[in-house]
C-alpha cells in the first residue's frame, strides 16, 4: 500500500482537488451572476382562489382568507418575486405556473 501513495501522487491529488474545488466555485459564482440578471416570474390564478373559497364559511374567514391571499402576494413581491395574475397572460407554457398554498 505504501508504494501507491508516494508523496508525489498525494500532491498530485491535492493539486487536482484545488484545482477542481477552484472550477466549481467560479462555475457556482457565474451561476449566481447569471441568475441575478433575471427576475423570478409567479403567476396567480386569483380568480381560481376566489372560485374556490368555501361557501359555507362566513363573511369574515372569506376575509381572512383572501388578506392571507393578498399577504402572500406581497411576501413574493418583496422576495423580488414579479407577480402576474393568469388573466394576464397570453400565452405561456402548460408548466408556467404556481399555486398559492390556502390557509
């Protein structure tokens, strides 16, 4: 075993593993510029959400409900979330969307 692993192969190894933790941080870093130049998109069916409130439920939970609604839009919007409403769009891929979870 001693003569696999020479002080020359164990720089070599420490060499090559530098070098590749060193590509991988550039490569995350350029990720992260990369990501920073776009704008993450939410779309909010609001129509759905006020379709879906249940009807048997009193003035004030359909209140509380559709403030916990408007709460979470401003939460994304201050996450640096840009949020549309799916009236809105035009046209979208089928996946292009997201769901606000009801409380």
């Amino acid at each position: 075993m001693a003569k696999y692993l020479t002080p020359h192969r164990l720089g070599l190894v420490a060499v090559s593993g530098c070098i590749l933790g060193s590509l991988a941080l550039y490569e995350n870093s350029a990720l992260m510029e990369h990501q920073r130049m776009f704008t993450p998109i939410v779309i909010i069916d609001r129509s759905h959400f006020l379709r879906t409130l249940p009807a048997e439920e009193d003035s004030d939970q359909r209140r509380r409900r559709v403030e916990a609604f408007e709460g979470t839009l401003l939460n994304l919007k201050d996450s640096g979330y840009l949020v549309l409403d799916a009236s809105a769009i035009l046209a979208a891929p089928a996946d292009l969307s997201a769901k606000v979870p009801i409380e």
